[in-house]
C-alpha cells in the first residue's frame, strides 16, 4: 500500500517537472516574440561592447556621455571653426560647382571655354555675319562637350561628393553640443580651454546621430588635396590645415571603425536598432553647368545681334529722316501695347515698320518722290515706253498704299471699324480662361497679317521703283540712244539739277529699303 502511495507521488513528481521543462521551452519561445524583453537584451549586449571601448566617452551603468566625447567634438571644432565662417552659405555655392567641374579642363579645353565669354563672342561677331557666328559656337559647343565622357563625369562627381560631405561636417553645429559639456563655451574661441563636465547621454542623442551620419559618408581615403584645392580657389584662403586634417582624419576613421558612436546612441537613446543613414549620392552638377553654358551662349549671340541690329536700324533711320525720332503712326503703336500686355496678349508685332513706312510715304514720297515721278514719266519722253510704265506703275502702287496704311492707322482708333471690334473682343476676356481670348487673338493675328502685307509689298514696289530711277540716273547725260530723249527741257523747268536730285531719291529709298528688309526679315 504505502509502496504503491511512494510509486504515485513519485510520478506525480516526474510530472512536475516534466511540466516545467515545458515552461521553460515556452519561455524561450515567448521571450523571443516580446519586443519589450527582446529590446532589453539588445541594450545589455550594446552595454557590455561598450563597456569594452578604448574611447572613454561614455558610463553605460548610468548611461552619461564624458568628458571624453565632448573633448572629441572641440578637437573637431577647433580645427574647422574657421571654415565655418568661410563657407558659409557654400553648400547651394554654383561657383563651388563650376569649380569642381573646370578643375578637370586640360589648357586645350581651358583655351575652348574661354571662347563662350561674352567678349570672345563679340570678337568674333565683329568678324562674322550671324549664321558663321553660329557655325563658329556650335563647333566650340560640340568639342567642348564632347571632353565629358561618363569616366569624367563620375570622377567629377566623385569630388563634388567629398566637397559636400566636407561641407556638410563643417555645418555640423559642434558649438551647440559644446555648450552642453561646458556651458561657458565661447562661440569661434578656439584658445578657450573648456572644462567638460559629464552629462546625461539622452542630451546628445540627436546630436550623435547627426554626426555618424555624417562620419558613415565620409570618403577618408580620398584625395582631400583636391578638395581644399577647390576651396581654396572659391576663397581664395585654405580653409584647413591640411596636416592637422589628415591627423584628425585618422583620429575620427579609428572612432568611425569602433561604432562607439552609433552604440552610444543606440544605448542612450534606447534604440538598439538606430542605424546612421548612408548618403549614396548628391546632386548632378555636369549637365545642369553644360545646358546653363549653352543657354548663355544662345542668349549672348542673340543679344550681340539684337544690338547690331538695332545700331543699323538706327543709322538707317537718320539716313532716311535725319533724325532718330519718328512718331507718325496714331494707333498701330508700341504705346497701344499696354492694353493686350494687361491680358497676356503680344499685341501689335510690326509697329516700328508701320511707323518708319507712314513716315515715308506721307512725308516724303508723297512730295519729293511724286515731283520727280511726274518730271520724269509725265513731262518725259522715253524711248522705251515700258521702262517708263514699270516706272510708274510701282509709283502708283506705293502711292494707293500710302492711302491704303493711312486707312489701316485710322481704323485702329477707338472709333474705328477695327478698334471697335479689338475693344470688344478684349471685353470678353476672362483672366485665366483661355477659351475667351480666342476671339482677340484671331483679330489681333488679322491685323498683323495686313500690316505685314504692307511692309513686304511696299519693299517689293520699292524696289522695282529703285530700279527705275537707277536706270535713269545712268541715261542722265548719255549722248547715244538715250532713255529720256529731252532732258534739256526737263532741266529747264527742275527747281534743282535733276542728277542731284535722282542721286538724293535713289539713295533715300535705297536706305529706306534697308529698313524695311530687316523687318520684313524679323517678321
């Protein structure tokens, strides 16, 4: 009985601890899915490496940053302080970037980019009519463009990378985390001999994350030469002691390789899984610095020939008018202008040409060129009647288009048929709402279709009436086969000699003609 009774306890004995073998299993398992308790472990394994650091900057049983660290960041900050102050605002510098990228120019490519300054180019427009000024750049455009090859471009970008991390560590703010050890830390006093206290870790968490961010991009083995080197051509200063740079170097490779920083805060930010960010890359400087070349290139070559053109306009217009100031057109105008400018309109696009061909026809045509006409074709006798009626029929044609542009001028007046509809048009107008402008844009297009008519057909008419003054300025004194057989008698009743007076209209309207080709040409 008492056997069989030792016998039941006896198993119920191995049940008990068959059951807390199975507890114990299962406390593992569940141990392992508790992110609280799996999180601790971490901690205490982040601890004890800590713990084993050569670096004394951090007490794990309290979880405070030493002396040590702060020391750390002034050895740092006395060294770059400098350079704080002069690159600052360098990390958006475009002369920064201009500089990483010329600093791979051979003298062969040096000597091709001076050809893109805006004097080389005006050299060369002195020399060249537009389009071989065009032929000239877009050959310096395709051999200097051609020099950046993908191996070149990656070991530009390549130092750009180490310009920016270097900039980035230089905008760190040690002052700031600084003032946490010693709080009569002086800001740029690098001869301040600071005393550091020991404080608790959670103050500089944040500020030890940013700064292995920074140490975990950091190129160490890279050729820091040429990066002061692009320093020192954008301030023409050297922003570091590069002996000293390269100790420090060394000093924060030995600290990056230990992960003391990341333990540190991992272990006092009580994140176990923090991990630094890595930048892989920084912006492409190559062809944003190719295409802005190339626009300023265009912009240049385009504002050299605006100037020249102008300057002729100019020249031509006091050849013709002996002034440079001619107001005779009413309506057309660049003042009228304003109005379709308010509504994101261009307008009226011929106006100087209108006024420069009003100006003429009126003023001077319709007196000086018709008292010659009608000596010449009216009071002459030709000998070739067709020369004389080619003659006149350009005359005529110019002189219904003056009639015909004066109409045009008067039509655009608030009054007028044209005006009218312009006015209403543009009442209908909807800022923001481009359907309603469809109506304006169709009549301010017809409008300028007809001034442009007549530039190009007062030119051609011009023209042709050019011709046949031409040709009786060379008949003028001929004693065989004349073209004009009584010039005896047309001298006669001329005010002024008539060679005089065909050599002044010939060379009016030769210039006249200049003008209205170089907007017929812009239209």
């Amino acid at each position: 009985m008492d056997q069989g009774l030792d016998r039941i306890t006896s198993s119920g004995s191995s049940g008990d601890q068959g059951g807390s073998i199975i507890d114990k299993i299962l406390a593992i398992f569940s141990a392992a899915n508790d992110p609280e308790r799996n999180k601790k472990r971490k901690l205490k394994l982040i601890g004890k490496s800590l713990s084993k650091q050569k670096f004394k900057f951090y007490k794990v049983r309290s979880s405070e940053a030493l002396p040590g660290l702060g020391k750390l960041f002034f050895e740092v900050y006395k060294l770059i302080s400098p350079a704080q102050q002069i690159l600052q605002g360098a990390e958006s510098s475009q002369a920064i970037k201009t500089i990483v990228i010329e600093s791979y120019l051979n003298e062969d490519l040096i000597e091709v980019l001076s050809q893109f300054r805006e004097e080389s180019i005006r050299e060369l427009a002195e020399k060249y009519d537009a389009k071989k000024l065009a032929s000239i750049m877009k050959d310096h455009i395709i051999t200097f463009f051609g020099a950046f090859d993908g191996a070149t471009v990656r070991d530009i970008q390549q130092t750009y990378f180490m310009v920016s991390s270097f900039i980035d560590l230089v905008r760190f703010d040690y002052f700031f985390v600084l003032k946490k050890f010693d709080s009569s830390m002086q800001e740029h006093n690098t001869s301040y001999s600071p005393k550091f206290e020991t404080i608790n870790a959670e103050y500089v968490v944040d500020d030890l994350k940013e700064f292995v961010d920074l140490l975990q991009v950091l190129p160490f083995d890279a050729d820091w030469d040429k990066v002061f080197d692009v320093f020192r051509a954008y301030r023409n200063v050297d922003v570091v002691d590069r002996g000293k740079w390269k100790k420090l170097l060394a000093q924060l490779y030995s600290i990056k390789r230990s992960g003391i920083l990341i333990q540190m805060a991992q272990h006092a930010g009580g994140d176990p899984d923090f991990n630094p960010i890595k930048k892989v890359s920084v912006e492409k400087i190559v062809d944003p610095y190719l295409n802005k070349l190339k626009s300023q290139t265009e912009i240049t070559i385009q504002k050299i020939l605006n100037e020249q053109r102008n300057n002729r306009v100019t020249n031509l217009v006091k050849k013709v008018f002996g002034t440079t100031v001619v107001a005779r057109a009413k309506h057309y105008t660049d003042k009228a202008n304003v109005m379709f400018s308010k509504r994101m309109m261009g307008g009226f696009t011929h106006t100087d040409a209108i006024n420069y061909l009003k100006a003429f026809l009126v003023d001077y045509f319709k007196k000086d060129v018709r008292e010659l006409h009608d000596l010449l074709v009216i009071r002459g006798q030709w000998s070739a009647q067709i020369m004389s009626n080619q003659l006149s029929a350009a005359f005529h044609e110019l002189m219904e288009m003056s009639q015909k542009i004066v109409e045009f001028d008067e039509s655009l007046s608030e009054e007028g048929e044209m005006g009218m509809k312009l006015k209403r048009a543009m009442g209908r107008v909807v800022e923001k709402d481009p359907a309603t402008t469809k109506l304006l844009r169709q009549q301010l297009e017809e409008v300028n279709k007809k001034a442009q008519f007549y530039v190009n057909n007062s030119a051609q008419n011009l023209i042709q009436l050019g011709r046949g003054i031409k040709n009786v300025m060379e008949d003028y004194g001929k004693k065989d086969d004349p073209l004009i057989l009584n010039w005896r008698e047309l001298e006669s009743v001329s005010e002024q000699p008539i060679d005089e007076r065909l050599k002044e209209t010939y060379a009016k309207m030769y210039y006249f003609v200049q003008l209205l080709q170089i907007y017929a040409k812009g239209s």
